[in-house]
C-alpha cells in the first residue's frame, strides 16, 4: 500500500497567532469559532497572514452492491442519474460551490454506467461498482489499495496546481449503509445505533436495514480492525479514494474541509492508517443522521454549521467555506487596537 507521512501541526507560531487573535479591535474570544480556525490554519500553513487558493471540491462517486438488497429507497441508477446531474451544473453541491467560487472536481471511482467522456468528469474507475458485502467483501484487498492511490493521486494533483484547500463530497446509492458498518467496526459502535434514514427511509425500511447490515457483519466476523481489511470489507470505491485524497491532502499541509456522515465515515478510516490527518480537517456541519453525531464526538470535533442536513455531495462543506474565509480574512484585514488607535481593556 501507499504509505503517507503526514507532518504533524508545527507549533512554533502558536503564541504569536494567538497574540493576533487577541489584540484584533474586539474582545477576547468574541469571534468564537472562527478565531480557532484561523489558528488552526495559520499553524497548517506555518503562518501569521494564512491565504485560502483555489478552493477545490472533489465529488467522488460510486456504486455499492448492497444497494440491490434494498437498504435505499432509491434504485442503484440514481447514482449515474446524479453523476449526470452534477456535469449538467444543475445539483445543489454545483448551486452552492458556484455561490462560494469553489471549483467542483466529480470523479467517477466506480459507478455503474458508462459515462461519455468529459473534460467535467474524471474517470478514476474501477470498477462497475462494489460487490454486495452481504455475501462477500464489497472489493477486494488491492481495489481498496488501488483506489487509495487513485484518490491520492487526484488530490495531489490539485494541490500542484496550486489548490490548498479541499472539499470532499460524495454520491452512491447504498454509501450510507458502507458507512455504517466502517463506523460499527472501527469504534465498536453497535451496527443499530449506526444505522440512519439515509435518502429518506421510513421506520419499517429502516428496521430492515439494520437487519440487513446486522447479518453482513456477523457473515464477516471480522476479527481485525486493520483500516484496509475493513475498507475493503464493507467500503466503497468513491470511500476508499476519499480515504486516499484526505491523506494526501494532509501530506501536502491542505485544508480538509469535511462535509457529512459518509465523508467523515472515510476520514475515520483515513485517521485509523494515519491519525495526523486530523489536525488539518475543519469539520463544516453537523448533519441529521444520528451517526454522524457520534463520530464528530469521536473526534472531538466542533462543526461550524448544524442545519438538519442530509443530502452529502459535499453541500455542507461547500456552505461552510465562506465560514472558513472570513475566519482567514479577520486575522489578515482586521485592525488591531494598535493600529486603529483603539483602546483595549484594563487589566
């Protein structure tokens, strides 16, 4: 497998960052979150004056097996349908990176159809989609490798052409059920509790899924936590080269900015080979699947946004972006007191 070496945060300007944070024309800590992030970026880019460059998200899309087992209200097709969806321009993740400025990349990493070719998709494929996990692993061992090193090779090659900032976003009917069963496995959540709506189940729906999802992971029995046996067990392709572009990314010293449920279920796997990659993740939202909740306490995290969100594809991360630069923006155009002649608080 492709191995990653992510740096850890380099601290040496932590002092001087948070000096000015503080001495900015306002009292301390009245930007809340917002001054945290602008540390958080100042440390990623060793920096006192942080610059946000082409902000880029990447939309990875892929077809899971299990989907034909019913876990989704939505037939497999809606996955290729969306895919078209997104290059016609007219999906809410293309509404809401237009508004923002971000470039929307959409990556085919394993959807079942044959798309025309397009200077809009890039064709990372690898397979028709993933087999389903009820009856065997939804890839194989050197799939998962080898959409990893695909998902890598993309975000690195963002980041060359001058990108420092990535957005992740996601479509593939069934992901949320992949999602899941990561989740159960990795934090030792029982699979029930890990188990949402997704697109829109009802309650009898959502009792067969967790049934479902309940028997696929006895059928594994499982007796490894090992990321890439896991991924590749119960993943999907458009998981496993987010999976690969999250560490890249990180190893390049780029803002993750990360969206839903399904995104952060592939940053769970991302942290499990590389547990650095954390420090340079801004968690845009809290989103309504009861799950995700779980794992941003997992992580500690503080999302910006809590909407009620549920759609994925990125729109969180796409909404939460203008969030990320105001927080860069206040640290470098905001006035000090010094320098606005504003007196600051007496002791």
């Amino acid at each position: 497998m492709t191995s990653f070496a992510i740096p850890p945060l380099d601290t040496t300007l932590k002092n001087a960052l948070h000096h000015k944070i503080q001495h900015k024309t306002k009292p301390i800590g009245a930007l809340g979150q917002l001054e945290t992030i602008a540390l958080q970026i100042g440390l990623i880019q060793n920096s006192l004056t942080p610059q946000l460059c082409q902000p880029t998200m990447l939309v990875f899309a892929g077809d899971h097996g299990i989907a034909k087992s019913g876990v989704s209200p939505y037939p497999q097709a809606v996955t290729a349908q969306m895919v078209l969806n997104f290059l016609a321009g007219g999906a809410a993740i293309n509404v809401f990176s237009r508004q923002a400025g971000i470039t929307l990349r959409v990556i085919d990493a394993g959807v079942n159809h044959t798309f025309d070719a397009s200077d809009d998709l890039i064709d990372a494929k690898i397979g028709m989609g993933t087999a389903n996990f009820l009856q065997s692993p939804a890839m194989a061992l050197e799939q998962g490798v080898t959409a990893i090193a695909r998902g890598a090779e993309i975000a690195r090659a963002e980041i060359n052409a001058g990108c420092n900032i990535i957005g992740f976003g996601e479509m593939g009917i069934g992901n949320t059920s992949s999602a899941s069963c990561l989740m159960s496995i990795l934090t030792g959540v029982p699979i029930a509790q890990c188990v949402g709506r997704g697109t829109g189940l009802d309650d009898a729906g959502l009792t067969n899924k967790i049934d479902l999802l309940t028997q696929a992971i006895a059928h594994h029995a499982l007796n490894t936590t090992d990321p890439c046996v896991v991924l590749s067990t119960f993943g999907g392709f458009e998981i496993a080269m987010m999976v690969g572009a999250m560490l890249a990314a990180a190893e390049q010293k780029a803002v993750l900015l990360i969206d839903g449920f399904i995104v952060t279920a592939a940053l769970l796997v991302a942290s499990r080979i590389q547990p650095a990659v954390l420090d340079y993740c801004v968690f845009s939202h809290c989103s309504d699947e009861q799950a995700h909740q779980m794992l941003l306490a997992e992580f500690k995290a503080r999302p910006l946004l809590n909407m009620g969100l549920r759609l994925g594809e990125g729109t969180g991360a796409a909404l939460a972006y203008p969030l990320v630069q105001n927080a860069v923006n206040f640290l470098n155009e905001m006035a000090s007191f010094e320098s606005a002649g504003v007196s600051e608080r007496s002791a």
